[in-house]
C-alpha cells in the first residue's frame, strides 16, 4: 500500500475508534423545512438557512433572472474582469443593513476572515480571540503573524487583563469574537467588548455569520446588543439567513478600500457568481420590508426551549450538550428515525466533553413539529 494511503487509513480508523469520523449523506433539501434522505420525508432541525431563502421565491427568481442575463460565473477576480454593478448594489445594501459607511464582498465567509484579519494586522501586532470563535477566526489570526491570545469565553475582564499586560508592546491591537456563537447559539458582550476596546485604543471584529437576519430586526449581533456605531469591523456571511453563498465585511470606507487593494482572498479569488449577488439583494429587500417573518426563528427556538426546559435561547441556535460522541450519535440516530435531522456535533468542533445535538429553528419549521420534536427529546434524550 502506497505510504500515503497507508496514512490516511490509519487515520481514519483512529477517528471511527473513537465515534469521531465523519460521512457525507445525500440529502435533498427542500422548501421550508422539509428534506429527503433516502427517499423518506424528514423535518430538518439542522440547516442555518434559518429564513429559508434558498427557496424563497423571490430570492430565487432574482437568481435565475441574473443567471439569465449575465451568465453563470464571473469570470475572474472583480480586479481583472471588472466590478460587476450587482456587488456594487449588493455591497451598498449590505452597508445600509449594519450601519456603515461601505461593505466588500468575499467568496466565502471562510475566505473573508482569512482575508480581512492579515490584511489589518502583522507580526508586530496583538490579536485576542474569544476562544469559542469559529476556526477561519483563530486561522486569519495565525496567518497575520501576530501575536494572538484566546480569552475565555465571553469573559471581558480577561480581556481587560491581557491588554493591560501586553498593549503597551504592540502598535495595534484586535480583539475578535463571534457575535452569536454557532455552537452554543449565545451571543457576545458586544457593548463590553467596545468599551474594553475603546480604553485600550484596540479594534473590536464580530463575525455575525449566524446573528445577520434573525436578531436585531435582522441587523445582527451589533443592533441586538444596543452597539451600534461601535464596531468598525462587521463581518458575516450571506451563507445562513441570507441563503445563498459569500461573505462580506462592513466597515468605514477607508477600511473597505484596504480590502479591495491588499486582502489576498479577495484580490486572488473570482468574484462570486452574479447569481449569487442578486439573490443576496432579494433575500436583503424581505428582511427589511418583513420584520414578523424575521422574528419566525427566533420564536420557534424560543418555544423549543420552553417545552423541554431550558432557558429562552439568545438565537436560533439550541444545543444540549450530551458529552460522550457515542450517545450523541446514537441519540441523533434515533431522531433521524423519528423523521428529524439533528446533526451530532463532536470534538474537535466542540470541545472534548462537550459532545452534543445542536437544534437550528427556521421560519419554515411548522409548530406541531417543533412541539412533537420536544416531546420526542424529554421522553428518549433528557430522560
């Protein structure tokens, strides 16, 4: 056996012994809710596109409309073939969305924070991240070469201190944080956080992948927590609530055109499909102009919660933490038996220890399925 094979065999073994390997399974997903797998009609509890814009029939049209007229692809990065006038639109609407003076749109959210982080900081400077933050946060981090500290999560008094110990050493400083965590779906001390920045003179970054179009009248994180105008970098996604696929950072004009001069994963990356631009504008006009059909999720998490006794959730996002990878599993599996899609979550996503099923509440999720789906966990989860 070639050495390389070898490897990854020996690999994967290794992760099935401890209920660690992951599978792709062919699932077709569909409106609202609804996905087959298997050719069995299931409710799915797992999906961020939590106001079910894929299949929304504006979102749609806008993208088959645009798909019609400009093509399927870009062509190359918007530096070589042009800025298309759909991601001018887009970024502008984007920019009104979170409050701010412009926006630049990536390729992916992924892309986006591996971009923006080294493009604002080097290896003279200071970076700390939450240590609960998404994985393409810390990697940006470790790409810039700065020294980076994780702070415990949500605890702004350790972050107090690591300024207070290493600032002074450093031009600049950046403190970086999920605004609702996708794991644990709570959000962060957004007003805290400014207010530690605002005293160190550091830059406070949210990523608000899973926080833009379901709190805050949709705004996110920032307008959820009452922080609007003190957080210069807004980045998200519009892969989740938005629906479609890229991501984006929001922040003053001199700082948007930094990105578009120096980020490498926008400079070096084709420009997004102009289908993808015109759905994401589509998906923009229904969370401004529908603020009772943006509340959907959150009121679907809030009676999930209710039922089976947790607190009110801070998103759409519920976990219940399990531990052990093996009865996560199992637990999943017996809920995919009972027609719900409820993806185990293990390490390394989460910490070891913290195995668990994470439960995402869309707009298209029916109440009867959301009150049997409780019923369901009490009796064979919690039990």
């Amino acid at each position: 056996m070639p050495s390389l094979d070898e490897y990854a065999r020996a690999k994967l073994s290794s992760l099935e012994q401890r209920q660690l390997r992951r599978t792709l399974v062919e699932t077709d997903r569909q409106d609202g809710a609804i996905a087959y797998r298997d050719g069995r009609r299931m409710v799915s509890f797992s999906c961020n596109d939590y106001l079910n814009m894929s299949h929304h029939p504006d979102v749609v049209r806008a993208a088959t409309e645009a798909t019609a007229r400009y093509g399927v692809g870009s062509g190359a990065s918007r530096l070589i073939t042009g800025n298309h006038p759909l991601f001018r639109e887009l970024e502008g609407r984007l920019a009104r969305l979170k409050g701010a003076e412009d926006a630049c749109v990536f390729g992916s959210g992924y892309l986006a924070n591996l971009g923006i982080i080294p493009t604002l900081m080097g290896p003279e400077d200071l970076i700390l991240a939450d240590e609960w933050s998404h994985s393409c946060i810390l990697a940006g981090g470790a790409i810039s070469k700065a020294r980076q500290f994780v702070f415990r999560h949500n605890d702004v008094d350790h972050v107090e201190e690591l300024l207070a110990e290493h600032r002074a050493a450093h031009p600049r400083a950046l403190i970086v944080t999920d605004g609702v965590f996708s794991m644990d779906g709570d959000m962060a001390p957004v007003p805290a956080l400014a207010d530690v920045a605002d005293k160190y003179d550091a830059w406070l970054m949210t990523d608000d992948a899973h926080g833009v179009g379901v709190i805050g009248g949709g705004r996110g994180s920032t307008h959820a927590t009452g922080a609007q105008g003190r957080v210069p970098l807004q980045m998200g996604t519009l892969s989740k609530a938005i629906g479609g696929y890229g991501g984006y950072l929001c922040a003053a004009e001199p700082v948007i055109d930094l990105m578009r001069t120096r980020s490498r994963t926008f400079i070096y990356s084709t420009g997004l499909p102009p289908a993808a631009a015109a759905a994401a504008i589509a998906a923009i006009d229904v969370i401004e102009r529908d603020p009772e059909y943006v509340a959907l999720p959150m009121a679907k998490a809030g009676l999930f919660a209710e039922l089976v006794g947790l607190p009110a959730p801070e998103s759409c996002i519920v976990p219940i933490v399990l531990g052990d990878p093996a009865r996560t599993l199992a637990a999943s599996k017996m809920l995919e038996d009972e027609g719900y899609i409820v993806t185990a979550i293990r390490p390394p996503t989460v910490p070891d220890g913290t195995a668990r099923l994470r439960f995402t509440f869309t707009a298209g999720h029916e109440d009867s399925d959301v009150r049997r789906l409780a019923e369901i966990v009490l009796d064979r989860v919690l039990a």
